[in-house]
C-alpha cells in the first residue's frame, strides 16, 4: 500500500540559489535505486551561487494547451547593495542563458531550465524613499518548459 507522509513543516522561500552557464552542465546521471538524478558539471568554476535574501521564491505553474502541458517557472528574489555584486556579474546574467539549481527551506533541491529551455535573467532597480524599496535590485529568472523543475540531489554546498 502506497503512504502519503504528510509533514507540518510549511516553510517557504530558498536556501540556496546557483546560477549554472549551459557550458558548465554535462548531464543528469540517475541512481536507480533512490529514484533521483544528480546533476554533473564540467566546470563548477563557471557557476555563480547568488544570495538568498528573505522572500526569494520559486514557483511553477502549469498549464495544459493544445500542445500539451506548459509550466511556467519564476525565481524571484533581491539583491541588496551590501551583497556587492558588481554591474559585470549582472551584465553577465542577464546576456546568458542559464539552468539554476535551488534548494528550498525544506531541503528540497530541483533544477530548472535545461539546455533546450534556458532560464532569463531580469533585473529591476528602483530607490524609493522607505526603508523597504531604497537601493533595492530585484531580479526574476523565467522560463516555460514542456517538464517541470527536475527533483535533483547534490552535495552542498556546491561550489
């Protein structure tokens, strides 16, 4: 008989949020016996890991068109000034086509995007004069693929 586990533990957001190049993703090999596959790079030098701030979330809605099914897929998160990162990383994500691994505050890891299916970065700075909105970047990586996230396992940290 088939067992539901049901957990109380509903925390959200993301722990860990990497940002992986195509180049730098060589293939998904899959251990049989615990059902889930493990990304493998050629080079891990080339991965960017971004900071998870509080609301950073991830979402996947899908959809069934006439084609099939279509899932929608958003990472959204902020990055602040004290997180220094510099305008030549943010013209590299948002020239590049990428694949992001992130880990959920749940343990759970998934990658989306793939090398047919590349995620986009966005970026959007704006400086209000609230303590909330002042010198705050938000950024979202999107994308629409036939498949959802892959449900990975990695050994984290990863770089």
């Amino acid at each position: 008989m088939k067992h539901y586990d049901e957990s109380n533990d509903q925390r959200g957001g993301l722990s860990y949020l990497y940002v992986i190049p195509l180049t730098s993703f060589l293939r998904y090999r899959h251990d049989y016996l615990t059902g889930l596959d493990h990304p493998e790079f050629t080079r891990r030098t080339d991965i960017i890991q971004l900071p998870v701030s509080e609301g950073t979330e991830w979402s996947e809605e899908e959809k069934i068109t006439s084609g099939g099914h279509l899932y929608s897929i958003k990472i959204n998160g902020t990055l602040k000034k004290s997180d220094r990162i510099g305008p030549h990383l943010l013209r590299e994500l948002e020239c590049g086509s990428w694949m992001v691994l992130h880990v959920d505050s749940l343990g759970v890891c998934r990658m989306s995007g793939s090398e047919e299916v590349p995620m986009r970065f966005e970026l959007t700075s704006k400086s209000g004069s609230a303590p909330s909105s002042s010198n705050i970047r938000s950024f979202t990586f999107s994308c629409s693929q036939a498949a959802p996230s892959v449900i990975c396992s990695v050994d984290l940290p990863i770089l």
